[in-house]
C-alpha cells in the first residue's frame, strides 16, 4: 500500500517531507511564547528589570516571525504547485 501511494506522490515528495516539519516548527514556537511571556513578566516586569523586558521583548519577536515563517512554508509545501485553472489556462493558450 505504501509504495502505491509513493507513486502518487511523484515530485511532490521533498513537499510531502517538509510540510509536516514546518507545522511542528510553527506549533514550538506558538508553545515558545506564553513561557516567554511568563518568564517576561516574573523576571522582567516585577523585578523592574526593563533592560530584560527588552531583551526578551525580542527574543519573542523573533520567535513570533519564525513561526510565522515556519507556518507559512508548511502551508506553501502542502498546496499544489500547478493548480487545475492554472493547468487549463496553459492547455487553452497551446490550443490557439
């Protein structure tokens, strides 16, 4: 059954590998924030400490844009490449 279906997948296995990659990077770092925050406001906020907020203010905002990234390249690989209107439209153009 396995290799039936790794005959349908074709070109799109490198996409079929990373798709599911990007999708747990973007979930680590969606679980990555809350604890960030925590730690921003037991270390950072109580204590007064605003050159620790800052530092960890960052440090969640690069985590924040990774996920998005990483969230964004799980999606793109899980999408087909020649979509059905697209496939028709070039097959309508080599017609006339």
């Amino acid at each position: 059954m396995l290799k039936e279906i790794a005959g349908y997948l074709g070109k799109y296995k490198k996409d079929v590998c990373m798709s599911p990659f990007a999708m747990v990077g973007e979930v680590v770092c969606e679980m990555l924030i809350p604890v960030l925050m925590g730690k921003l406001v037991d270390n950072g906020i109580y204590a007064g400490n605003t050159s620790y907020v800052l530092h960890l203010g960052v440090w969640m905002l690069l985590v924040a844009v990774a996920g998005f990234f990483s969230g964004c390249a799980g999606r793109c690989s899980s999408t087909s490449r020649s979509s059905p209107s697209r496939t028709s439209i070039t097959s309508a153009r080599r017609a006339s």
